[in-house]
C-alpha cells in the first residue's frame, strides 16, 4: 500500500464485510474469514503472429484497464494447426493484488457492469469449485479507460477473482458481500 491511504472497498472489507460474513459463514477465527487474495486478467492477442504491433496494442489497452504493465505470455507447445509455435508470443496477463487489486473490483462492479447492455448479474456457475470465480469480456470496450473509437481491433479478456475461500459457497458469499451483481436465482 502507497501512502498508507486504503482503497475505500479494501477499508470497509476490513471494517464491516469481514465481520459480516464471519456471522454469516459461522467463523470463529477471523483470520479464516475468506477474502480476495489477487485478481489475474489475460488475455490472448488476436493475429499476434501475423503482426507484433497488435500485441503492443492489446498491451497498452490491458495497461491502461489494470493500471500496470502487463506480463507477455509464451507458448508453452507448438500447435501446427494454428501456426504456432513454441515460445511465441500470444497473450498478456497481468497479476492484481492489494489496494489496486480492491480499486479494479470496485470499478468492475460500479462501474463496468452497469454500462454493459441487457446485463441481469452474472453467473453463479462461473466457480471452480475452490471459490476462485472467472469472467469474461468479449471485448475491452466496456472499461472506462478505454476510448472505443481508438480500438481497431475487438479484444476479448478473462478476469480472475482468487479468493482464500475454501469452496464456491464461501467464494459467493464472499463476492455478494464485496457488491458481485450475481443473477437472481429463478424459483
């Protein structure tokens, strides 16, 4: 933490929502209360090999939505289907922790998910069954950093929540506490 000044959602985490859901998932022990632990956003560049400026471009936009330069990923075998080869550069990630990793959660959920059109919450089912939850955008557009009419090319990416929780359960609870908009259950 800079300046020792709290992102306000990390500050009420600490104040309110941890006491809250230690009553609600009946923890004793309020150091086992489950919480965010990081935040990984990738995402895999269209037509990297046809041309390396689309990785610098996809660069710059994942750096101005996380606030921090992103790391380039690498093959890890070759797949001569789609060309590629081991080693070569096909995507970004970026890793989040911390007070940044608080401020991207609050802007994703404030945000992020209110422009998005026909948006009803997103899926419950989106859990690994550790309590780590994944979302994917099919274009980076709907981050408000991003000028749309500057992106020429749609670029998709998957934002991962790694929480502490021990299953889906703690991990929703935990995320529905930190304001998560998931769908409305249908009885």
């Amino acid at each position: 933490m800079q300046g020792g000044n709290m992102s306000s959602l990390q500050d009420r985490f600490t104040k309110e929502i941890t006491k809250k859901l230690q009553t609600e998932l009946g923890i004793k022990n309020p150091m086992s209360v489950p919480k965010l632990s990081k935040i990984v956003i990738n995402m895999g560049v269209k037509d990297v090999l046809a041309d390396k400026k689309n990785l610098e471009k996809a660069s710059q936009i994942l750096a101005q939505i996380a606030g921090q330069k992103p790391r380039v990923m690498k093959a890890k075998k070759s797949i001569s289907t789609f060309k590629l080869r081991e080693g070569d550069e096909i995507g970004l990630v970026t890793t989040l922790r911390g007070e940044r990793m608080y401020d991207f959660y609050e802007k994703l959920v404030s945000i992020v998910f209110p422009r998005l059109r026909d948006f009803h919450g997103v899926k419950r089912e989106s859990f690994d069954g550790h309590g780590n939850y994944t979302l994917g955008f099919v274009e980076s557009a709907v981050f408000p950093e991003i000028d749309a009419g500057k992106v020429d090319k749609i670029q998709g990416l998957e934002v991962s929540i790694v929480t502490t929780a021990k299953d889906d359960k703690e991990g929703l609870v935990l995320l529905e506490a930190l304001g998560m908009p998931f769908q409305k259950v249908k009885s």
